[in-house]
C-alpha cells in the first residue's frame, strides 16, 4: 500500500493536493480498479465507504492493482453554508462537478496527430493482433498522452480537477465512481454493454446507458473504450469482439448530505461482490450479492426520467423511494401561496392552496428531493419508467 499527495490548486491558505491510495495487485493479470468517492463533496456515504475499502484491502491484498480516492474533491467538500454542504456545484463557476471529464474520443480525433482515430486501420495495422493486451496499453498510452497534453493548458478549475482525476483513472480496468442522490435507494449506472456485471452490485435497481458521452466520469471512462473496440471489430471481426473488456459504473449511495453506517456493509458487500467476480480480489465476503431470490429492476436510460415541479410552493412527499406507483397515483403535494389567489365565497381554503403532483405514468419511485420547498421546474423524484427486469438465473456465475 502506498499514499500519494497530488497538488492540484494552489489556495489562498496554501496548497491543495489530491490524497489516494495504492495497492499493488497479487496478479499482474487481473484486471486493476480505479475507485473515486466525493466528487459531489455533499454526498459522504462514498468516502465512508472508500475509508474501509482501504482498511479492508490493507488487510486482504487484492489480486488486480487497485488505487482509491476517498475525497476527491476538497473544496466541494469544504463548502459549506451552515450546517449544510453546498457541494454539487463549483463556488467559483456554479457548473456540475460532474460534468466536465474529457470527451477522450473527440480530443484524439480533433487534438492528437497522428492520431489513432484519424487513420484507425493503418494504426491497428501495425498491432500483432493476436497479443490484444499490447493494443490494450497502446490504446492506455494514447489516452494518457492526449490527458496530458489537455492539461498543460490553464484552465477553470472544475475542468482541471477532473482531467487530473481521470488522468489518475487512466490505465485501469474497471472505474467505480461513488455518488448519492436526494433521498434514494442505491442503484447503479451500467454501459448497457456490462448489464449483466451490474447484477453483481446486488442493486434492486439499475440504469443502462448507450454508447454515448455525456461528461461523467463512468461516461468517460467507458466511451473511448467502447468506441475502440467497435472499430477494432470491424477491423478484425475474427480477433476482437464488438464488447469492450473495460467496465465503469457510477454507483449512488443512497441518501446524500448524509453517512449511513447501518447501510454501510451491505455498500460493501456490493462492491466487493462485484470484485471478486470481476477477479480483482479473492472471496471473502459473507453473503454475497446477488442472492438467490434477487430481482434487479432496470430501465433504459431515456426511461429515467425526472417529475418537475409544475409550480412553485412547498412540497411533501407522499411516497417511499423504491416504491411502485400506477400512472395518476397521487405522489406528494405543493402548498402555494395563498397570496393573489382572490378566495370567494365558502370554499374550501386548502383546497385552492394544495396541488397534487401525480405519477405521470406507471413507475418505480427512485429518488425524491429532499427539499421541503421548491421552485416551478425543480426535479421532485426521479422515476424508473418501462421497467425490465433481471433475475439470479439469468446471470451466468
Ligand atoms: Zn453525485
């Protein structure tokens, strides 16, 4: 095990460093994880979760390399306005941490030359391909040198740290991205390429994303490698198969602003069970998910969608996260002003300042806001809609 300390900002009371973990894999052939946790400095059950992933491989050596962010973002976690963390946002530029990781696929194409997209089948060409892991650490080399170079710019800072994470996440072979959402169950985002290694998180509920960039680190992570392995399938149909090896998934921790420890094992379990499938680290976990009558939900990802405030006022929820809901059901309520209403005569008074927000169609509630009041157009729940389902047996281990 080995600390580094990576100085990232230089601050008004001095420098800012990025702290991470690394273990030396047992097996130089099993596949390494790269694990972040804080990105969003206000959802914590991550970094809690990271803290004893790092005492637990201190104690268990893994078989693949493994490095680990606990807090990957300082300032975010930092930020604070009483007792609550403001910690989605940057201070400075009020963008979403989480949205400004580097489209690696265009920057080779538009930024790199020679670059390997450009001229793709003279690259691979030159590749003996029956040696794939050789292509895979050109193709590691290629996205490091263009992070690099990315970096040699100045830049905003939001866009800085996470160029200098993912050029951390570089060289691995599998990304595990740790967040929460408002008030929610833990699900996971999966490449739909990698649906059936999601199961093995044990989630009840689960997002499958197309190929497609959208500036999240598991987007990121996973995008240049599928991209890749397509055109090295059509390239070589009989060596390469169109499905990337690499896998990254973002994994949402249930409630954030909060630490969860009675939650805190079965984050684990999770992780690990997916690990030890993986063949990162050998088993040691009791019950390990998924178990026998497990039943994940999943949807695709234009089908994970938000419920909107269609009005301003303060809100109450009528309804549990992982819930079913039927399309009309009533969901929670909007108190509105009363102000302006211009109330006659001997109507009821709640009746003209409560407004019902119903399920606009049949739906797994996911995640609720945890604000009590909100704004027209703010999100309210984020439903699960045209779910499909997995079970144990349609899994292969
Ligand atoms: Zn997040």
């Amino acid at each position: 095990m080995k600390a580094h300390s990576k100085p990232i900002r230089s601050l008004i009371s001095g420098q800012l460093c990025i702290e991470y973990i690394d273990f030396k894999g047992r097996d130089p052939k099993a596949p390494s994880v790269y694990i972040q946790a804080g990105i969003h400095g206000d959802e914590l059950q991550g970094f809690i979760v990271a803290q004893h992933l790092i005492d637990y491989f201190s104690s268990h050596p893994p078989l693949g390399d493994i490095r680990i962010v606990p807090l990957a973002n300082a300032m975010a976690s930092n930020a604070k306005t009483g007792e609550y963390t403001y910690g989605r946002f940057c201070t400075d530029t009020g963008e979403n941490w989480n949205r400004h990781y580097l489209d690696l696929v265009s920057y080779l194409k538009e930024e790199t030359a020679p670059s390997p997209f450009l001229d793709f089948e003279s690259w691979v060409s030159t590749f003996d391909v029956e040696n794939p892991h050789v292509i895979d650490a050109k193709f590691k080399e290629a996205m490091k040198q263009a992070l690099d170079k990315y970096l040699e710019k100045p830049m905003a800072y939001h866009k800085k740290l996470c160029a200098q994470l993912q050029r951390l996440s570089i060289g691995y072979d599998t990304v595990l991205d740790l967040h929460c959402d408002s008030g929610s169950v833990p699900y996971v985002y999966t490449p739909s390429y990698a649906l059936e290694s999601a199961a093995y998180f044990g989630f009840e509920f689960c997002v499958s994303i197309p190929k497609k960039f959208g500036g999240a680190l598991d987007e990121a992570a996973f995008y240049p490698w599928w991209c890749f392995q397509e055109q090295l399938h059509q390239n070589s149909p009989k060596h390469f198969s169109k499905q990337p090896k690499f896998e990254s998934f973002t994994l949402e921790l249930g409630d954030m602003q909060s630490c969860n420890l009675k939650d805190l094992d079965m984050h684990l379990q999770a992780i690990l069970s997916y690990l030890y499938y993986r063949g990162s680290c050998e088993e040691k976990v009791q019950n390990r998910p998924p178990s026998p009558e497990w039943e994940q939900v999943y949807c695709e990802y234009e089908d994970f969608v938000n419920v909107w405030a269609t009005e301003g006022g303060f809100f109450h929820s009528q309804v549990q996260v992982g819930q079913k809901v039927n399309k009309g059901d009533v969901l929670g309520v909007l108190y509105r002003s009363s102000v302006s209403l211009g109330l006659e005569g001997p109507q009821s008074y709640l009746q003209n300042i409560t407004k019902p927000i119903v399920a606009p169609e049949n739906a797994y509630i996911v995640a609720i806001t945890s604000a009590g009041s909100v704004h027209e157009g703010m999100d309210l729940f984020r439903i699960l809609r045209s779910p499909k389902s997995i079970t144990r047996s349609d899994i292969k281990k």
